[in-house]
C-alpha cells in the first residue's frame, strides 16, 4: 500500500468533532444564551415598568374626568385617596388634588364666574420605589360662599 493510500484511508476512518471542538462550540453556545437571556430581563423589566406607567396614566385622566364634573368640591382643600386594588393591578396607587381660583374678574364675589386650576398628583409604588406625576387642568366655574377669590 502506498503512503497517500494509508492517509486517504485514515481520513475517511475520522469522522466527527474533536473534544476540543465541542468544548470552543458549548462555550459560544453558552456565551451567546447567557447574553439573550440578559436582554430578555431586561425587556421584561421594561415592559413591566411601562405597564405600571400606563396603567396610572390611565386612573390619573379617569380621576382628572371626575374633578372637572365635580362641582361640589370646595375650592382650595385638598383631596386625595388611593384607587380600588383590582382597577389598579394589584399596585398601590393613589392621588392628591386641589382646586383653585386661576382667573376671576377684580372684585369677584359668590355667584360670579371663575376659572378654576386642577391639580392632580398621581403616585404608585413599584417595589420600595415611589414613582409620581403632576396633571393640571383648568375648568369653568361659579365662585360659592366661602371660597377663595384670590388667585394664588
């Protein structure tokens, strides 16, 4: 048998992945699950965190709604409380508020017209983290007794 005969007939016998080869491709492998796993905590972290978001964004306009129609709040008290558990996701979210005279003519007495400013803080927990944002609205009004004229 000729040389070149031997070596061709050896490298047919050799078929397959050396250990060191498994041991390089398992170590990418395992590089490249450790990196998409990364991300997809982080993704979810994110969507997590916007949800939360979304949802008090949501209550705050739902809350903003009910101050503008509500007449019978007195002007310059502040209000607050904190919403229903099961609309809020199971999250602690609450919210504080007071209206006031923005714009009222010199002068202005009960039963004149007044341009009332609602503002509406919402704060909700995420862990041990409180998060809070501000709305403000302004709505048309009808100055009581007792109320505040002057505009702060």
């Amino acid at each position: 048998m000729s040389r070149a005969h031997r070596q061709n007939q050896r490298s047919q016998g050799q078929q397959g992945f050396t250990l060191l080869e498994v041991l390089v491709a398992s170590l990418i492998m395992g590089i490249a699950v450790a990196g998409l796993l990364q991300g997809l905590s982080a993704s979810t972290r994110n969507a997590a965190r916007l949800s939360a978001y979304d949802r008090a964004t949501l209550l705050a306009r739902q809350k903003m709604d009910e101050l503008l129609v509500a007449s019978e709040i007195h002007r310059g008290q502040p209000l607050e409380g904190s919403f229903d558990p099961a609309i809020a996701g199971g999250s602690p979210i609450g919210w504080r508020a007071i209206v006031q005279p923005f714009e009222t003519t010199p002068g202005a007495g009960p039963g004149q017209w007044v341009v009332d400013r609602i503002q509406l803080e919402i704060w909700w927990m995420d862990g041990e983290t409180r998060h809070e944002f501000s709305l403000e609205a302004f709505r048309r009004g009808v100055l009581q007794p007792g109320d505040p004229t002057h505009v702060p």
